[in-house]
C-alpha cells in the first residue's frame, strides 16, 4: 500500500451503524437477514471462524471523506453444518442460511429369508429281484416337500412387501423436502415484500419532509419579501414627508422676504 493511499485512509470520517435484522427458522435451516439499502455485493463480506462464529461486515463510501460500516458477529447454534453455509445478496436485502445437521434414521435390513432344512428319507435296501419294479414316493417325503414350498412363499412375500415399505418412505421422505423447500421460498418471498414496503413507505416519509420544508421556504420568502415592501412603503412616506416640509417651510421664507 502506498503512503497517499494510507494518508487517505487516515482521513475518513467512519460512520459506524447497526444494520436491523431478523431470523428465518425452518425445519431444515435457519436464515439470517440484513437490511442493507444503498450496500453492494463487493462492498459486503461473510466469515465463518474456527470457533463457530459468523462475521458479517460491510463499509461504503457516502461522499468524499465520509464512509458508512458495520461489524456484526452471530455465535453458529450447534445443530448447524458450518461447511454448507451460503449468502445470497438481493434488492438491498443480504440473506445468509445455515442448513441444519440432518440425523439419517437407521433402517433395519431387511431379513433374508432361510430355507427349511430338508428332511434325509430312509428308504429300505431293496432285494434282488428279476423284475425292477418303480417304488412309489413316500407319503412323509411328498408332504414335506410341501411343507418347504409353502414356507418358501410367504418369505418371499415379506421380502416384497419390505422392498415397496423401504421405497414408500424414500418417497415420502423426498416429498417431505420438496414442501419444507416450498415453505422456505414461500416465507422468503413474503419477507422480500415487507421489507420492500417498507422501503418505500420511508422514501414516502422522506419526500413528504423534504415537500414540507420546501413550503416552509417559501412561506419565509414571502415573509421576507412582505417586510422589504413594507420597509419601502415607509422609506416612501418619509420621503414625501420631508418633500412637503421643505416646500413649505420654503414657501414662509418668501413670504417673509
């Protein structure tokens, strides 16, 4: 830095303020907001520090030595991700979110469904013969087999009936986001309005000061010009007074002579 430029700063007249704010609070984040009319993006600045606090702070120039600034620092709440943290700067209006830490819910897996022990059949050794005759399924070894087939079906029924449970609630979980997003917008867009009435509301006020001075200006001017009007009325008389003392007093000087 330069030596002009480090006398230049020595010479400002700082104006230190505190720019109003409010609080956003949402089921997913928080939202900091900062009326800042007249400020613009380059001229703002937002810092996160090591020790979980928010900076916030800003200076612009007024006129020619006279510069406005403000510092404001927010401890971050615990439930809060530090490193998601983002600012969006619009229409005098800076808004600084701070989403939440969101705790994932722990499902429980889905059991795998084990397939009943087959039961070993006994069979007899059979005797020589000369004609092999085809041995008829035994009635224990059918009704088993049943018996696996049917447990087999339900199992596979809960599987399904837990795969569309879990993409059930994968749903409903991201339509739960997609409203709490509708809500956050919805809140900030009222907010962007009442703050942008009341803007206008102010500049209203200021020019309904400013008409009033300028009519009382003007009353003062009439005022003054009825005094000076006056002033010459009688500055007229008092000349038309003396005229006539002196041309009667000029007149008895004759009459004497």
């Amino acid at each position: 830095m330069s030596f002009d430029q480090k006398t230049r700063e020595a010479d400002r007249i700082y104006d230190e303020f505190e720019p109003p704010c409010d609080w956003d609070h949402e089921d997913t984040s928080d939202t900091l907001i900062l009326m800042l009319p007249g400020f613009k993006k380059e001229q703002l600045r937002v810092q996160v520090t090591s020790t979980r606090v928010l900076r916030v702070s800003g200076e612009r120039q007024t006129n020619e030595k006279k510069w406005r600034r403000f510092r404001k620092e927010v401890s971050i709440p615990p439930h809060s991700d530090t490193s998601s943290i983002g600012a969006k700067f619009e229409a005098g209006i800076l808004y600084i979110k701070l989403p939440k830490l969101i705790k994932q819910q722990n499902i429980a897996p889905t059991p795998t469904p084990t397939p009943a022990p087959i039961k070993p059949t006994t069979q007899e050794p059979q005797k020589p013969q000369q004609q092999t005759i085809p041995q008829k399924p035994n009635n224990a070894q059918v009704s088993d087999q049943k018996k696996q087939v049917v447990q087999q079906e339900p199992n596979k029924d809960i599987q399904e009936d837990s795969q569309k449970k879990g993409k059930g609630k994968v749903e409903e979980i991201k339509d739960d986001i997609d409203d709490v997003n509708k809500k956050v917008e919805s809140k900030v867009a009222e907010k962007r309005s009442l703050t942008l009435e009341m803007v206008s509301k102010q500049r209203q006020e200021y020019m309904n000061a400013l008409s009033g001075l300028v009519d009382e200006v003007k009353k003062q001017k009439k005022l003054v010009n009825l005094l000076l009007l006056v002033f010459l009325v009688l500055l007229f008389g008092l000349y038309v007074k003396s005229v006539i003392k002196s041309f009667f007093s000029g007149g008895h000087e004759r009459q004497e002579l």
